[in-house]
C-alpha cells in the first residue's frame, strides 16, 4: 500500500490526477473489501494485510497490519484537493543539481 500511496502523489503533481485517483479508488476499494469479507477480524481490527496479492488482491501476510493501511483513509480526498501530505517544499533548481537536505 504504501509504495503504491507514494506513487500516486508523485503522478498527481506530475499532471496526471485523473490516472491517479482512478488506482487511488482500486486500493481503498481493495482495503474495504477486506473489511467486508472479514467482519469478524474486522470488529477485532484485525481485518487488513500488509501485503495483498497483485493477481486477485488476496490478502497474504500480517493479519491486523494497520500501519500504511490507514494512509488510505485521506488518499482520494487529499489527491482530490491537490494536497500532497509528502511535498517537503523542496525544488531543484534545475536538472543539474540535486536537492540537497540540511
């Protein structure tokens, strides 16, 4: 999840929000069908995965794995709005020169 999360903030302020919020949509969908097919696990909040298969999105390890999970839970609103909780305000100036962190 949260690779993906990553990837979809960079694609937003790359121009390409549509694409974006099209896969955004497909992991939160992912992330509540979890929870519908585990009502049980869900109630114990043990109903998310760390890691979910790329072939049916079957969950597949750490049952009760909350940690990136939940930075589903502002993705559409925040690709919606512009907002990108990772933009650090930093810009290179150009090609040439790499950011630099102090």
């Amino acid at each position: 999840i949260n690779a993906n999360v990553f990837m979809l903030y960079g694609l937003a302020s790359f121009g390409m929000k549509e694409q974006a919020l099209q896969v955004a949509q497909k992991i939160v969908s992912l992330l509540a069908s979890g929870i519908r097919r585990n009502p049980r696990e869900a109630k114990r909040g043990a109903a998310w995965r760390e890691c979910y298969s790329s072939d049916d999105g079957g969950d597949l390890a750490a049952d009760g794995f909350l940690n990136w999970n939940t930075l589903a839970g502002s993705l559409l609103d925040n690709l919606r709005k512009g907002v990108n909780p990772f933009d650090l305000g930093l810009e290179a100036t150009d090609a040439t020169n790499s950011l630099q962190f102090v």
